[in-house]
C-alpha cells in the first residue's frame, strides 16, 4: 500500500500493545473515514473489528479497504451499547471520537469499552484539554459541553480540566497519561489547542 501516516498516539499504542503482549485482537470505536487507523493495526497482525455510528463514514472506510485489499470488518453500531461479549478484545481504542459525545455519555461508552476488553487488555482513549479562553468549539450549554454547527448539524465537543478524566478509570491500571498543547497558526484560525491521552491497562 502506499504510504500513510497515521497519529504518533496510535503507533505509540501499537508499540505498547506489543510490548504488553496482548491478545492481537483489536476493536476501534468510530473507525469510519477515508484513512481508517484499523489499518495501521491490521498490517501488524491483529484481527480487526471497527464499528461507527455513521454510515457514511463506514463507506469511505469501505472505500479504504478495497483500494488496499485488507478486511477490516467495520459495522455500523454505537460505542454506547456495543454488539460485542465480555471480554471479546485485547486492545480497544477511540481516536477523536468519544470527543464528540456528552460527559454522561462519554462514561457510558468507556464502561462498554472496558466491558469488552479482556483482562490485561488495553484501552486507548483522549480527551479535549480545557484551555481558558477557548472559543473555537461553539456555544457551551452544559458545563464543558460545546455545539458547534458543521455542514448544517449540530456537533458537540466536551471538553475537560487536566485530571478530571481519572475518575473514569477508578478500577484499573493508568499505564500511559499525556497531555499535549499546540497552537493552530493557518492565517485565518489562530488558537491553542490541547489533548489529554490515556492508555489503561484492565
């Protein structure tokens, strides 16, 4: 396949699950687009499963896979209540996804991701960082949840302070925890942006 780069975070991921020696088996919560991240894990032997909630996205992904001839085995489903047993996965990751969700939902969907995840497994997870005087992610209704409309529908964002997200890993192991900022510079858009990354050992 031709070259592509994917997030340092999920080859920093990959390297960990490897050091870990996890079971191969990997589930991607929002794994639609036209670049998949399942691909990156699928070259280095896991079995893939992905699932999103927009079909729209899952076609591009399709798309992907039949340029590249790879199976990356990507259904439409909601990381809120996932279509999977107890203990199905060795890793399970979301990228940029769970970001789009409320804070109620977001601990929803991370109880079903670690409820899938066999013991000893990985989670990979990041979160928006709050930085005062963001003003680039829409309207704030609710304390750290921010709309914004894109192409017509309305996108939420939550956002959260440095340490708030620990709260949501109470009964397992923090093995890796980043925050990172940077600064957008492209003539029009001028701000500081900012993640917070975890991987959790079940």
């Amino acid at each position: 396949m031709s070259f592509v780069i994917y997030p340092t975070s999920l080859y920093k991921f990959l390297k960990i699950a490897k050091e870990q020696n996890v079971e191969k088996t990997v589930l991607d919560c929002g794994a639609g687009g036209k670049r998949p991240p399942l691909a990156l894990f699928y070259l280095h032997g896991f079995k893939a499963t992905g699932i999103d909630i927009s079909n729209k996205q899952i076609k591009l992904a399709k798309g992907f896979e039949e340029v590249y001839e790879m199976e990356l085995d990507i259904k439409e489903a909601d990381m809120r209540d996932l279509p999977f047993s107890d203990e199905s996965f060795g890793c399970v990751f979301t990228y940029n996804s769970s970001i789009h969700l409320t804070k109620k939902d977001t601990e929803k969907s991370i109880k079903e991701m670690l409820r899938v995840l066999k013991k000893d497994g990985l989670l990979y997870i990041n979160f928006i960082l709050n930085i005062e005087g963001r003003t680039n992610l829409g309207e704030e209704k609710d304390p750290g949840e921010f709309w914004m409309d894109i192409e017509g529908e309305d996108v939420i964002h939550s956002i959260y302070s440095d340490n708030e997200p620990d709260s949501y890993f109470k009964d397992t192991t923090i093995i890796f925890k980043e925050k990172r900022t940077f600064t957008v510079n492209n003539g029009s858009k001028h701000y500081t942006d900012g993640y917070i990354e975890y991987i959790i050992k079940k």
